[in-house]
C-alpha cells in the first residue's frame, strides 16, 4: 500500500490540528518549494531524510529495435534520491 498526499494532509490534520484545508496547503506549499528547487538544478536536503538531486544526462547514441537505425538519444534531466544514514537505520533496525 502506497502512502499518498491525501494520507500525508490527513495526519497533519490528526497530529498537529489544522482543518484538512490547512493541511492541504501546507502539504501543497511544501511539494511546490522543492519542486521549484529541482527546477532550477538546486539540490534539496531534508535532514533526517535524505537528498534529491538533479542529474543531467548526456546525449547517447540509441539503436532503434525495429529497423536497427542508429539514433540519438537526447539528453536529459533526471531526478535522484539517496536517503540519509539515519533513515537507512531506521528503516532497517528490528524495532
């Protein structure tokens, strides 16, 4: 089961006791922030949690499967995660 933006307003809603609308916009404005971040090529640390970083790809030479035409391959921005020591821990303690 997948943890979805709804679950996550739902328990800010629960937790900290804002009306889900609040819960909603802050969730929205959080998701907004980083995405502009990772737009403009800026890495976003989240202590505890992790990294998102914007990787570029370079240019390739492809090979069509059907005709075996050589083509290329046009580069591009990808998005990586590498999780933090504390969340690798926690995710694999035994508590």
């Amino acid at each position: 089961m997948a943890l979805t933006k709804a679950d996550i307003v739902e328990r800010i809603h629960e937790k900290v006791g804002f009306s889900k609308k609040e819960a909603s916009e802050v969730v929205d404005s959080i998701f907004e922030v980083i995405k502009r971040q990772l737009e403009h090529g800026r890495k976003v640390k989240v202590s505890g949690f992790g990294n998102f970083v914007v990787h570029a790809k370079r240019p390739r030479k492809g090979r069509n499967p059907q005709t075996g035409e050589t083509i290329i391959i046009r580069g591009r921005r990808v998005l990586g995660f590498k999780a933090s020591p504390m969340l690798k821990k926690s995710m694999n303690s035994e508590g």
